[in-house]
C-alpha cells in the first residue's frame, strides 16, 4: 500500500490535479487561525512602510564601545530560533510565528560560518576559540592553535600555540571582564574566555592525569580559572560546576561530592588568593546569597549554583538556582563600577544539552531564558556605549517542517500526515535518542503515547536515525548587533571573525581599531618620532 502512494501521487500530478505533488493541497485552509486584519493588504504594507522608517531612522553610534556583552546560545541553530519566538508567541495567546524575541530586534543581523580547521561540523570547544580568541582550530581544543592536536599536552606546551581571548585584550586595555553561564563554569564555550587546553574534557585534575600527564604542564581547566591570567583577573564569575573545583572527600553545600583527586579546594584557593591581593571578594552558591551579593557588591564575585551544570530553568528549584537574567544583571552591575567599560561573556550553555536529549520544549524555553537575559542587559546598557552581539557556536539537526496551518501548537503534531496516515510532529530530529521501530514498515503514532499527551518535558520527539546522542548540524548560525558600530556584523562571514569585529568596535585588542580620532593623532605623532630618530642619525 505504502509505495503506492507516491506513485499515485505522481499520477495525479501528471493528470493536472490542483496540488502538485511537491506541494499537496490545502484542504483546512480555511479553519486556521488568522488574524483578520491580515486579510487586508494594507496590513502589510503599511507594515513594511514602518520598518523602512524604522531604518531610515536608525542612528549608528559610531563611539568606541566602552562595554561589550557577547551572548551565546550554544546550539541556538536558526530553526531553533523560529521555534522558540513561536513558542514565546503561542504561551501570550498569539499565533506566535509573527512574534519576535527580544534580540531578534536588533538592527543588524549576519550569519556566521562554524567549520573548525579539521571539522565540517564543529564541537563548542573550537568555535569557543573562534568567536572569542578570533582564530579556528582543531575540534576539541581551546584558547590554542590548530598546531595542537586534540588531547596533545605537549604540543599545547609551546607558547607559540597559545591565542589570546577577547576578554584578555579587554583586561590589558584597562577594561573588566567576567563570564557568566548557565553551564559548569569550566565546560567549553565559557573556558573560551580564559583556558588552553588541548582537551576539552580535561575540567578537572584527574582528567588529565589519566592520560598521565602532568597538571604541571597541562593545567586543567578549573585551576586555570582560578590562579591563571587571565581566570584570575576575571571580576565576575557565574555559573555551575563546584565539583570540579572541589576535592573528592568534600560534599558540596547540597550534598555532591568533587571531583579532584589533588586534595586541592579551589575555592578556598580563590578566596586565599583574594586576600592575599587585598581585594574584597565573595563566593556564593545559591540565588538568595546572589541577590545579597547584589546589594553590596564586593570587587570579586564567584557563583556556583550547581555541582555541575545549572537546572533546565522549566525544571529548576527557584529557591537556588538564580535565572540567566538575574545572573546577567549582577554581572553588568559589577562589571560597571569600572569606567574604561568592560567584556561580559554570558552563556545560555543547555539550548544545546536539550537539543542533544531530543527535549525540545526545554530547548526552546532556554533560549527564551537567554532572550530574558539578553532584554535584561539591553535595558541596563546605552546603545550609544555597549556593544551586545548575540549569537550561537553552531546549529542541530532539529527540523522545523510539515504543513501546518497558521498558529498550530509548535510543540504538537504538523497538521497533515505521513504517506500511511500517521502523524509526525512539527519539530523532529534527524538522528538522536527517540528512535521508534516501524511495525510492519509503519511509523508508530507517537501522539498516542501516554508521555505525549500528559506533555510530559521528557518526552522525545521522533528521529530518523537511532543515537544516542544527537548531533550538532554544520549551518551557519546568526549573529545579531547592537549599539557601536553594530553594522560590521552584516553579511556572511567566518565566526573567528567575531572577535575582531567586536575589539574594533571598542577599540581595544591588535589589528585595527574604530577610534580613528585616535588613529589620526597617532599617526602625525609616529611621524615626529621617525623625523626626530633620523634626524639624530645624521647629526651623528
Ligand atoms: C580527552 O580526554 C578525555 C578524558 O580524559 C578522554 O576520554 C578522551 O579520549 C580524550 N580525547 C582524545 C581525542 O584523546
Ligand atoms: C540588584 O540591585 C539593583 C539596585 O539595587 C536592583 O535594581 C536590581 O533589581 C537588583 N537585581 C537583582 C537581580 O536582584
Ligand atoms: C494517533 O493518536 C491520536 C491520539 O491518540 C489519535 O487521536 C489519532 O487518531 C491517532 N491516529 C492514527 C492514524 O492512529
Ligand atoms: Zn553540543
């Protein structure tokens, strides 16, 4: 029956029917939800109308950016961003896909290209690199060059290798910076900002030892955070992970155990380190001592919230766990006691977790968490002085597809049906967990299933190809901008050209910088200094 249909629906198309065969007839058209005024064309022309004022009256501050934000959603995939601000319209009563989110206001939007040096499909250690030291690398490693090999100590040895995060050019310039995160602290994208590592794994002391080396010359990454530059000098530290910083006897404050096999208490050792330095300093772990935290701030902040990542916000005890937004928001707040400005690295690190379970509702709502975030630190932040980039490491393989009429449920079935009658749903993956035998060459119906009509967050989706993990997709992802110079992250680009674009913005880093009145004193100066050198020369 099944390898009929196609058949019969070639015949149909040959035979002149209405639909043709890749675009199947409408029959339901009529009983969407639709939103009357958008029967009248002047809905949309007068919609159009607006967004070319809305342009035409846009300014660029063209000032140095004195704060940069740089917002990550790790595997925000430009499907996952359709469905999410669907999601986020559906849950006001709206139809939803004609909402925005917040960053999805921004003026400019551009589209980055996510390849590693030796992979098609990158992991979120090397585009860590990438959008944060500005050079592609090898898969699986961070803050070095494509010259180290995944999991090579000694080749991560030579200084030669070692690149230098934005957040450092910011730290040499006189400017703050710090990291926030909604997964472990030491975990790929936010070790961008200070580590170099040649494995990504290689969070804690005994990571590194069972491949026999020595933490001597591959330190791994929570004691870099803590006693190297630049984790060191890192104002504001927000996130989960204490196991890693944390001896293997030691029970953490809710009852996990660490990690390290050292004997080392690294948060002791942040603290002694502080006060040794003279400087005020607090470690919080839990939402409520972060709120206090807020109201009188000391010069360093760390935050671990969880033994290792931070709750699904859907899922999350609200007593302990702070949100992305409240996060964020202590995080400017500390960061702006420092006139020269600061760079912010915050992390909506489980978009990409959920993605990788097949749980996509909670996938979506973490992107939602990171919008709040970012709307957060958008009302806080001038767009004449701070610069906020918001963008993603790489895509999923989650599909947004189907035929469904306007306003349908995101999270339910598409409308029209397989070849043999049964439902799929309208956000699938191609391979992961989720996996259902056919019976008898026939899908299972998965909305039959109890876990789907109870809405149960845990339920998968269906996938084409069993894995136990799904995997991330090779597409570019997007880059969104505001505030200076906002404008240079048009167009379609590599990712390692982030940084770049972000330090010629504020002025800060090597290479070239937007400050051209400074440029232009400089150059007459440079001048001077040539004549005067010559000068001596022949005098002498
Ligand atoms: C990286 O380190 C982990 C943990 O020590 C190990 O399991 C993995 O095999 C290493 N990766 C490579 C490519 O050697
Ligand atoms: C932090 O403190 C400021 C100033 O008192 C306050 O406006 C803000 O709401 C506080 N933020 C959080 C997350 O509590
Ligand atoms: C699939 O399951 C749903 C929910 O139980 C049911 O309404 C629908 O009729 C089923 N479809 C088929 C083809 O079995
Ligand atoms: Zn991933």
């Amino acid at each position: 029956m099944r390898s009929f249909l196609p058949l019969f629906a070639l015949l149909l198309g040959a035979g002149g029917a209405r639909a043709d065969r890749y675009h199947p007839a409408d029959p339901g058209a009529r009983s969407a939800a639709v939103n009357r005024a958008e029967l009248n064309s002047a809905f949309w022309t007068s919609e159009a109308q607006a967004a070319i004022e809305a342009r035409l009256a846009q300014r660029e501050s063209k000032q140095r950016a004195r704060n940069v934000v740089m917002f990550l959603g790790d595997g925000m995939s430009v499907p996952t961003l359709a469905a999410a601000r669907t999601l986020l319209g559906q849950r006001r009563g709206a139809t939803g896909e004609e909402t925005k989110m917040h960053f999805e206001t921004f003026p400019t939007v551009g589209l980055a290209k996510t390849y590693c040096v030796n992979a098609q499909i990158a992991d979120s250690a090397c585009t860590a690199t990438a959008y944060l030291c500005g050079v592609k690398t090898n898969s699986g490693v961070i803050g070095v060059n494509a010259n180290v090999p995944r999991n090579d100590c000694a080749a991560s040895t030579d200084a030669g290798t070692h690149l230098r995060s934005i957040a450092e050019w910011a730290l040499e310039d006189g400017r703050d910076a710090g990291v926030v995160t909604t997964t472990r602290v030491t975990h790929a994208s936010p070790a961008g900002v200070f580590a170099k590592v040649a494995n990504r794994t290689w969070e804690f002391n005994a990571q590194v030892e069972e491949h026999g080396y020595d933490t001597e010359r591959c330190p791994d990454i929570a004691l870099q955070l803590i006693h190297k530059h630049p984790g060191n000098k890192l104002k504001v530290i927000l996130g989960g992970g204490r196991r890693n910083f944390l001896p293997e006897d030691i029970r953490d404050e809710e009852g996990s155990r660490g990690r390290r096999t050292d004997n080392r208490h690294l948060i002791n050792e942040w603290k002694q380190e502080k006060e040794d330095r003279g400087v005020s300093h607090q470690y919080v772990w839990n939402r409520e001592q972060l709120l206090q935290a807020n109201n009188s701030l000391p010069d360093y902040l760390l935050g671990l919230f969880e033994s290792s990542h931070m709750q699904y916000h859907m899922e999350s005890n609200k007593e302990t766990e702070p949100t992305l937004a409240e996060m964020t928001e202590v995080a400017i707040r500390s960061l702006s006691r420092n006139e020269n400005g600061f760079f912010l690295f915050v992390e909506g690190g489980r978009i990409d977790h959920a993605h990788h379970d097949n749980l996509v509702h909670l996938s979506l709502d973490e992107t939602l968490e990171m919008d709040a975030a970012v709307a957060r630190a958008a009302e806080m932040l001038s767009e004449e002085d701070s610069l906020i980039v918001v963008t993603a490491d790489h895509a999923h393989v989650m599909a947004f597809n189907g035929y469904s009429l306007r306003g349908r449920d995101i999270l339910g079935p598409s409308r029209d049906l397989d070849d043999d009658g049964i439902p799929y749903m309208t956000l699938s993956y191609t391979n992961g967990p989720g996996f259902r035998s056919h019976i008898n060459g026939i899908r299972p119906n998965v909305t039959a299933e109890d876990g789907y009509s109870n809405g149960a967050l845990e339920w998968l989706s269906h996938v084409d190809v069993p894995l136990e993990s799904e995997t991330h997709g090779g597409d570019d992802v997007a880059v969104f901008a505001r505030g200076p110079h906002h404008s240079l992250f048009t167009g379609l680009y590599e990712q390692s050209q982030l940084p770049h674009l972000m330090a010629y913005a504020a002025c800060m880093g090597p290479g070239r910088h937007a400050c051209t009145g400074a440029a232009a004193a400089a150059a007459p100066l440079a001048f001077l200094t040539v004549l005067v050198l010559l000068t001596s020369l022949f005098i002498q």
